[in-house]
C-alpha cells in the first residue's frame, strides 16, 4: 500500500455541491441565489439587515476600564487569627492553616480586618491593616508589621520643577 492508495471510509466525506452548472441541475442558473435582488447580485457585508439598524449598532458599548494597578488584598479577620495557636502570624502561617490560597498569576497581598476579637498578644505581619484591627493588636498586648509590597513603588517618578529639567 502506497500513500496514493489511501482513501476516506465510504460515507465519510461528502462532495461539495457544485452550483451554477447550467440549468438542467437542482442548483443550477441561479445557482440557489433566487432571482434578482441584492442577494442575488454582490456579496453583503457580515451583519447586514436590510437597512435596518444591525445588532452590534444596537447594543450598548461597554464602558469603563481595568485599572492595571488595583491592588487586591485577601482579607483575614481577626477572629481567624485568634483561634490559630501560632504566636507569630504571617501570610505563611495563614496558608498552611487554610485561610488563604496562593495563587500562580500574581502575589497574594493580606489584609486585617477587625472583624471578630483577639484575646492574646500576637505579632501579626501583613501587608495591610484596618484601623480597627491595628488598634485591636496592640491593645491586646501585640504587635504588627507591615510587609513590603512585592512590586516596591509603582508610582511614577517626581516631575521636578522647569530648571532641574533642562
């Protein structure tokens, strides 16, 4: 057997039909196009109505954008962190204790809230803290630490003024 052998199964590959082949065939003449109109003639544009208003005219366009420096913070209260038996609490601890998930796009921030109560001192690191958390730590006897962003400042840098510009 030889490559120029080879052949589809029976049945499994249908022949194009072949239109406008004079007018003895089904699909000949006006080869399925009907008589005469604009169909019949050129081609149309994809979307075309007839003159009414098409569909993607019709819709609303989308508005607003995605702000490509929101930074997203998954948020731990503190009741979560009460009942975790650790003294020192970081975004480690609260991965291996389940209350956050990593994830492989981009960096995990932590923020305290001040949901829930605290009842021994804790040193707790994150990279954000609610008023109410902060005041709540301390106040128990802890302490915190705010972590570093892991992109460092995004903001863009100073313009100065006209004369250290030249």
């Amino acid at each position: 057997m030889k490559i120029h052998d080879l052949t589809p199964p029976p049945n499994s590959k249908r022949r194009a039909i072949r239109v406008g082949r004079g007018i003895g065939g089904r699909r000949g003449k006006t080869a399925g196009r009907g008589m005469k109109g604009q169909r019949a003639r050129g081609s149309l544009p994809a979307g075309f109505e007839g003159g009414q208003m098409p569909l993607n005219r019709r819709l609303p366009k989308l508005r607003g954008f995605n702000n490509p420096f929101r930074v997203e913070y998954k948020a731990v209260n503190l009741g979560a962190i009460d009942q975790l038996a650790e003294a020192e609490i970081t975004p480690e601890v609260l991965v291996d204790a389940g209350l956050l998930k990593l994830s492989k796009s981009k960096p995990v921030l932590v923020k305290i809230l001040g949901q829930g109560e605290i009842n021994r001192a804790v040193k707790v690191s994150a990279h954000a803290f609610s008023e109410s958390a902060s005041s709540a730590i301390t106040a128990a006897g802890g302490s915190i630490e705010i972590l570093p962003k892991p992109w460092g400042d995004r903001r863009p840098p100073a313009r100065g003024n006209a004369l250290t510009n030249r």
